[in-house]
C-alpha cells in the first residue's frame, strides 16, 4: 500500500525510481540491521526495542527467535502491534493515494498532500 502511495504522486513512470527510493531504504536499513545484530549482541535494548516496531519486525524479531533471545510470546507481541499499524498504514496511504491520483502534470510533492489534508 505504501507503494501505491507513493506511485500515484508521480505522473510519468520514469519518476517513480525518485519516491520509491525512501521505501526502499525503509525496507533495506532493518534487513541489514538484523545481520548486525547477529554478530554483535542480540539482547542488547536498542536491538529489543527495533524488533517491536513495524519496520523493523519482520526482519529482526525472527532473527531473534533464531538466535535463541526470543519466545514466542515476544514474536506473538510483534505480531499484534504490526496488525495495529497495519490499518493505520492502510487509512495513511489511502488517503494520500486520494489526494494525489486525480493530479497530472509534475510530480506531486507529499508536502502538498499532506498540506491539502490540513486545509479540508
């Protein structure tokens, strides 16, 4: 949904490469946090504290189960704070999806969108 989102504040497809990238990164910068955590210390507090969160958690919390930091219960509390933020993401990309999609011409900055949400 989130790609969707950003999709429609483009009008060409050869600019999709330019707001695509920041979801690319959000996905990328907890993948790679998790091979980190590997070799350093996975019961570490920043380390407990990225494997509850949205982003983080579908990288990080299996790979502390893995690791043998983890139970079940914990990877049960991940997955109801992701089914929280789900919705909420959903409502967020909906309506900048709105916004943006009846639009042409040059790229739609989010700022405007989101400007537009504030005005209404």
């Amino acid at each position: 949904v989130a790609y969707g989102a950003a999709a429609s504040l483009v009008s060409r497809q050869e600019d999709v490469n330019s707001v695509s990238m920041p979801l690319l990164l959000l996905a990328m910068v907890p993948y790679m946090l998790s091979f980190t955590m590997a070799t350093g210390d996975p019961n570490s507090t920043i380390f407990r504290i990225l494997s509850y969160l949205p982003p983080f958690a579908p990288f990080m919390m299996p790979a502390r189960l893995v690791l043998g930091v983890s139970s079940w219960a914990e990877q049960l509390i991940a997955l109801g704070i992701a089914l929280v933020f789900l919705p909420l993401l959903v409502r967020g990309a909906a309506a900048i999806y709105t916004r943006a999609v009846t639009r042409t011409g040059a790229r739609v900055p989010l700022k405007e969108i989101l400007g537009r949400a504030r005005q209404a």
